[in-house]
C-alpha cells in the first residue's frame, strides 16, 4: 500500500487513487504551495517557474502577483493527470498567455537559457530521479541571481520515508542541498518557518553565474 502511495504521489494518474492524492495535495499542500511563493519575492514583471505544480494551488498564487504585462507564470508537472487539472484550472490565464504550462520532467525543460528570475516548488525533489541533473537544468533556465525557494514538511516527509513511500535517499534535505551546490547555486540554506501554526522548513539557493 505505501509503495502504491508514494508512486501515486511521485506521478498521479487518471485514476480514483490518482483523484485522492489529487484531492490531499489540495488539502495538505496549500500553506506549503502559499508561503514559498511569498518567500520568492515575486515581481510583478518577473518570468515565474513552479516546478512538480500539482492542482494548481501555487500557480494560482504566484499569478496573482505578476500584475505587469511582462509577467509571465511557467508551470512543468511530469504528471499528465496533473497537467490536465492545472491546465482546466488556469484555462483563462493559458489562453491569454499570461501562463504557460509542460507537461515534461524538470531534468528536460522547454526552456531558453537564463530566462527565469524566481523558481518555487514544494513536496516535489524527493521523487526527481536524479537530483543533480534536476537542478542542473533549474540552473541552466534560471538568469543570474535568480532566487529558488523549496519548502516541506521535513517531518512529515521523513516519517513517509521511513514506510518506504519515498523512493531511496533523494528524500533528505542535504542530498538536495548538495546537488544544488555542485550544479551552481550559491547561498544554499535551510531554515524552520512557522505559518497558520504549522511548523515546516524552506531551502532557498540563488543561480551563480
């Protein structure tokens, strides 16, 4: 069961189990999602990627931020199910152009060099196959000095990790926080936050260039 459940989380799919997680990462997901968008100092002209966007609860959020005509949101789930929520969920904002969303995984983004200012995403590195070639490409698209804000629940994760619903080490924050180091990023750090009386942590890296 727990090895179904952290596939399910890792890739939902069109499924009744696909529909539930769909329906917990709702629910569980949405001060995770709300403060690492706060915590990357959006702009309202800023180019904006979420990664591993899940329903949409972040893209809806950092949206409403970029009030400028140069704002633009871009939103990647290796998910199709996720995908297609998000996509119905932002149809308006796809349509105009203001948003952009893929459907690939976040080693291989349809991305220009240096073209991203601010990079979020939460509950969502643990299940990148490799982390290094994951953060490699974050670098890659985002300009320099970008700032990128990762935000979870360390204690939560670790307990899923210990039933084996996390897949092999990816899940710890150092493993994460030294990819991102030998991929380029700088100021690298972890630190304890407190929202709506819930307790989690946020991983903040800046693209040297």
């Amino acid at each position: 069961m727990w090895e179904k459940l952290g596939k399910q989380l890792g890739h939902p799919t069109r499924s009744a189990a696909g529909w539930l997680v769909s329906r917990l990462l709702t629910v569980r997901n949405r001060v995770l999602e709300e403060t690492a968008v706060r915590l990357s100092g959006i702009q309202p002209g800023d180019t904006v990627l979420e990664l591993g966007h899940g329903p949409g609860l972040g893209l809806q959020s950092a949206a409403k931020l970029l009030t400028e005509p140069t704002g633009h949101l871009i939103g990647v789930d290796y998910s199709e199910y996720m995908h297609q929520v998000a996509s119905k969920l932002m149809k308006e904002l796809v349509v105009s152009g203001k948003v952009t969303l893929h459907h690939c995984d976040v080693a291989a983004m349809p991305l220009a060099d240096s073209t991203v200012d601010k990079v979020f995403h939460c509950n969502c590195y643990y299940f990148w196959p490799d982390l290094r070639k994951g953060a490699t490409e974050i670098h890659r698209v985002m300009k320099p000095g970008g700032l990128m804000v990762t935000t979870l629940r360390l204690s939560h994760v670790a307990t899923l990790a210990a039933k084996q619903v996390m897949p092999g080490e990816n899940w710890r924050p150092e493993a994460y926080m030294t990819a991102l180091r030998d991929s380029g990023f700088t100021d690298v750090r972890m630190e304890d936050r407190q929202h709506k009386h819930i307790t989690f942590q946020a991983i903040y890296a800046t693209a040297l260039k």
